[in-house]
C-alpha cells in the first residue's frame, strides 16, 4: 500500500533559486512524499521537481504519475524484448545509439499488424525469417 502527499509551491514565494534565470518557464517547485506499507516494513521517500506548470498540486501530481507510468511501460518492454537490463554496452556514444536502435525497432515492430504475437517472438520471428523482416521494414511506410 502507497500513499502520497503532494506539495507545490509558486517559485515566486521562494527566495531566488541557484542560477534561476538558466530555468526558462519555471514556475513550481514540487515535493512528493511516498510512504510504502509492506507487510513487515514501512518506508518513506521525498521527491522533488521543477515544473513549468503553474502550482496545482492535484494537476502536477497526475502529470508525474502519467510521466512515469509511460516511463515504466517502456522501460519493461525494452527489457522483456531486449534484455535492455542485461546489456554491456557501455564505451562512448554506444548506449545511446544501441537504445535509440531498440525504440526504432519496437516502433517499427508495433506497427506491423499482421500478427498478433508479442514484440519478443515477433523480433524473432524476423531473425528468423528474411520475408517477415521486410514486411516489418516495409509497415513503416
């Protein structure tokens, strides 16, 4: 069991902010307090955020937990057909070329509509299968 409290505060009621003028658009200054209840063991963590958002704690809370439940729905589809957790990648541009390779192929394998497999058979169905790969390739246009 989760239970948070949302606090915003106008950045014009707080005193100036470090570099303030660097943060075009900044309006907010968010904490979030999570208390998590498991069975044997209670925890407790505080979070803060900058928003461009004016200060509505209801508005800005719902925006975060949207932004983080796309975040978290991506994330776990990257690492069930990728493995992405597993992965060694780590020299240079590396990381940042293999993770936009994987978010073109998943896009390019959500689009292909004639199978109603998952992405991770679908991916390799098209290692397997050079036909079935252009049809993937060929459903983005």
């Amino acid at each position: 069991m989760e239970k948070r409290q949302v606090w915003t505060v106008d950045v014009s009621e707080l005193p100036p902010l470090h570099n303030q003028e660097l943060w075009t658009g900044l309006k907010t200054v968010v904490m979030i307090v999570s208390e998590r209840r498991l069975w044997n063991k209670t925890t407790t963590e505080a979070r803060f955020y900058v928003s461009s958002l004016s200060s509505n704690a209801e508005t800005i809370a719902g925006a975060i937990r949207s932004h983080w439940g796309i975040e978290n729905s991506l994330h776990w589809t990257l690492d069930v057909t990728f493995c992405e957790d597993e992965s060694r990648i780590r020299k240079q541009n590396s990381p940042e070329n293999f993770a936009l390779l994987r978010r073109l192929a998943i896009n390019l394998l959500k689009q292909e509509k004639t199978s109603k497999q998952s992405l991770k058979m679908k991916r390799y169905r098209a290692a397997m299968d050079n036909n079935y790969l252009v049809q993937i390739l060929n459903s983005a246009s």
